[in-house]
C-alpha cells in the first residue's frame, strides 16, 4: 500500500501521466455527465411521445369499434322502426345486427310491457357463445329487463349512450343465475343503448348493442410499446374495462387493490386518471418501477353522433427498465470504455514520457558518475530539439568544459608535485650544506681553541713577569695562525655568497 505513493512520488513518467489522465478524466466525466443528462432526457421524451403515440393510436381504434357499433345500432334502428309491431321482425333484426358487426356480441330490443296488446314483456336478444355461435336468451338476469340498468336508464334519461361495464357484485349475481349459466362471458361487456322513440318522441323501448370487454382488452392489451409494457382502460369509478392482467376479472376496482397491498403510487395515478387528467406519473408495481402515462378517453366528433363522453381513462405503464434498459447498459459500457480508455492513455502517457525522459535519466546516471569522479564520462549527442535535447547538448559542453578543466588541474598538480620533489631535494641539500658549515666551523673553531689558550697562558706569564721576548713570539705566531684560520672562513662565506648569487 506504501509502495504506490513512493513510485509516483519518485518517478517523473508517472507523475506527469497522472496529472494527463487526471485532466482527460475530469473533461471526460464532465462530458460524459452532460451526455448522459441529455440522453436520458431525450429517452424519456421519446418514450413519452411513443407512449402518446400509443395512446391516440389505441383511443382511435377503440373509438372506430365504438363508431362502427354505433352506426350499425343507428342503422338498424331505422330498419326496425317501421316493424316494431311484428315480434319476429324484430327478433331477425336483433339476430342480424350480432351478425353484421363483428365487434357486437349481443344485441337486446326490448320494448316497454303495454306496447303490445297482451301486456307481457318483450325482448328480442341474441348473443354470441364462447364457440361463436349465434344464439337467442329469452332473458338476462333473474331480474326482468325492466329493472336493469341498461334499459331503465335509458327510458329515463331518452338519449343515446355507453352503459357502464357490470360491478364485481353483479358480476356474481349474473353468473350464479340459472338463466345465463350457458352465456360464456356475455355479462363482460360494455352496452350501447338507445332509445327506440313512438311517433310523439317518447320512449317506447331500447336496443341495447354489447361490445365483448375482452375484444377491448386484446386491442387495448396489444398496445405495447415495449415489450414489458401494458395498456389499461379504466372507468370513471376505478373499474377496470381493461385489466392489465387478462387472467384477473375485468371488474375489479383500482381504488380497492390497497387492501392487497398494492403500492400507493398506483392509487395516485388512478385517481389522475379518473379525474381525466393528462401526464405521467412514476408508479411501483410488484417492486418494478414504472411511468404511466394517461389521459381521458375521447371520442372524435362526427354529424349526427351523440356527444355525451364515455368517462373512461387509457394508460400505458412503461418499465423504467424498458425506456432506461438501454441507457443505463449504455451508461455501462460507457463507463467502461472510459476506465479502459484511461487506463490505456495512462499506460501509452507513461511509454511515452518515459521514453521522451530517457535523456533525462542517463544524465542522471552520469551526473551521478561523474560526482564519483569519473570526469571522462561521455555523454552522447542528442537527437532532439526539444528542451531536453537541449539540456542534454548543455550537459555535454559542461562535462567536456569540466574534464578540460580537471585534466588541467591535474597537469598543474603533476607540476606542483615535480616543484615540490625539486623543492625537497634543495632544501635537502641545503640542510646537508648547513651541517657541513656547522661542522666546519665547529672544526675552525676547535682550531682556533689550542692558540687561543695558548695566547691567554702566555699573557698571564707576562703579567706574572715571565721572559717577554719568547712569549711575544709565541704570542705573535699563535695570533698569526688564528688570522689565517679567520681569513680562511671569511674567503670561504665570500665564495658561499658568490655561488648564491650565481644561482639566483
């Protein structure tokens, strides 16, 4: 762990090519955030247009089924209208509007009970069972026509419109009646009623046209913009008219699935939906995360068609994994393309500097020779022009300036050290000189010794009285044989200062 920093702290390459990676890596992540920023926001502009797109595209199909339905019933009102009084007429018509439109499952004419003469309840219904056959119910429900929503809020309010599909409860009710136990799932149907209406513009009876749930559920179901995604239709109280689940009840309510423990956020977008807003709005769904995009059923407006709406919300629920899936593997490979990329840029910076500092590094090593006194080091030339080229051409003139200069040193030393040999050997021989004066005047001077104690003796036997003649001789010899001692020794030192000065 202690080893990293010290190769960084000690090797130039590497430091410069950190500092290189570091600055590319700051650049690249500061580009890669903003592309990502802008990436992510164009996915999700585009999934909310697909979704949009998907949208208009379902309401449309739903709205010509719909049209097509309401055409047909139009139709064959006014084909039955002149017949009404016939009974079997009116059972053909119900029979032939089922089988003119392949959207309709089930087609009820029910007249109100004093048109006819006997007073008893009428209602032509035909229907299709589950293997597509054609077959007439003499009624629906234990609960006579009459009292059935379909019929008696039609009669109420004399105009034209969609049903809402049957609750959970009546759901249960219609499927334990023995009366439509053989019907399949004629009771999962949505119903367009309208009024059948006497020469003085009062009701007088209803056709109720059914369109299967389940054919809405297949178009509805068949939206997907992505493969995880689903569509779903819902009514103004909650109900599913078309469950994302086609293995669910189409009647379920969403406002109730909390009891299960379903996320609150769906809850949230159910009730956007159902107050008919438009957006989007990011749901949890079994632990995946979702944005479901909505808005209010509209139907298109054509001459002649009745403009009461429907009340009913499409949606599309798109996986984040679906619209971000590819974003976040692109992210991914991204991110390691980069690290690889870096790390690569570091390894050819690290070549590349280490390469381009090899000079530096062998005039290291000769600096490092030549403080070991290996002066002589050669230097190569260099082949570059850079800074380094220069500085290696300037360490050659400084080493060559620097051995020129130490050879001279040495030279001057070899001379000095000659000087000091021919040095010595004077001052040899002059010690040797002067202990042969010293010992020559110690002999001149022992010599000198005898006459001179002779010369004193002989002066205190003249001073005692003694023979005056023979000791002035005497006296006069001995003092002549000191002068030649004295002379002597001076001519010897004139000769000595003569040779000095010859030498100099």
């Amino acid at each position: 762990m202690l080893r990293l920093p010290k190769i960084i702290q000690k090797t130039l390459s590497v430091r410069l090519s950190l500092i290189v990676v570091s600055s590319m890596a700051l650049v690249l992540l500061a580009s890669l955030v903003v592309m990502m920023i802008y990436a992510r926001k164009a996915l999700k502009e585009e999934a909310l247009q697909k979704a949009t797109q998907t949208l208009e595209s379902t309401m449309q199909h739903i709205d010509n089924i719909l049209l097509t339905v309401e055409q047909t019933t139009g139709n064959f009102y006014f084909h039955v209208l002149p017949y009404l009084n016939n009974k079997e007429k009116v059972l053909t018509t119900s029979r032939q509007v089922v089988e003119s439109n392949p959207y309709v499952v089930g087609c009820a004419i029910a007249l109100k009970p004093d048109f006819y003469k006997d007073g008893q309840n009428f209602m032509a219904y035909y229907h299709r069972t589950d293997n597509s056959q054609i077959v007439r119910s003499e009624s629906f429900g234990d609960t006579p026509y009459t009292e059935q929503e379909w019929y008696a809020e039609t009669m109420k309010k004399v105009a034209p419109g969609w049903m809402k599909p049957l609750s959970v409860e009546d759901e249960d009710k219609y499927r334990n009646s023995p009366s439509v136990r053989n019907l399949g799932d004629a009771f999962n149907v949505v119903t367009f009623c309208l009024p059948i209406l006497g020469l003085d513009g009062k009701p007088i009876g209803v056709i109720g046209v059914d369109v299967s749930l389940n054919l809405l559920s297949r178009i509805v179901l068949s939206a997907k913009p992505s493969v995880h995604s689903f569509c779903t239709l819902l009514d103004d109280d909650g109900s599913y008219i078309v469950h994302p689940d086609s293995n669910a009840s189409l009647h379920q309510n969403v406002f109730k699935l909390s009891e299960f423990g379903v996320d609150s956020s769906v809850t949230e977008a159910a009730k956007a939906m159902v107050s008919g807003e438009t957006g989007y709005r990011q749901i949890l769904i079994n632990g995946t995360s979702y944005y479901v995009f909505y808005k209010p059923f509209k139907r298109s407006f054509m001459p002649g068609r009745t403009t009461e709406e429907v009340n009913w919300s499409v949606g599309i629920a798109y996986p984040k994994d679906d619209i971000f899936g590819d974003y976040n593997n692109l992210r991914f490979y991204v991110l390691a393309i980069a690290v690889v990329g870096l790390l690569l840029l570091l390894l050819l910076c690290s070549i590349f500097i280490h390469r381009q500092l090899l000079p530096l590094q062998m005039l290291t090593d000769s600096a490092k020779r030549i403080a070991n006194g290996h002066y002589d080091e050669t230097i190569p030339d260099s082949h570059q022009k850079d800074e380094i080229g220069r500085l290696q051409d300037n360490f050659q003139q400084m080493q060559q300036s620097l051995s020129s200069h130490i050879g001279e040193l040495e030279q001057l030393t070899v001379t000095l050290q000659e000087r000091g040999k021919s040095l010595k050997t004077a001052y040899e021989q002059a010690q040797k000189a002067d202990r042969m004066k010293m010992a020559f005047l110690r002999n001149m001077t022992n010599q000198m010794i005898g006459p001179a104690e002779a010369i004193e003796r002989n002066v205190n036997s003249l001073a005692q009285g003694a023979d005056g003649a023979a000791l002035a001789e005497d006296i006069h010899e001995k003092g002549e044989t000191i002068a030649k001692l004295l002379d002597n020794l001076i001519n010897l030192s004139d000769e000595e200062r003569r040779k000095e000065g010859d030498d100099d």
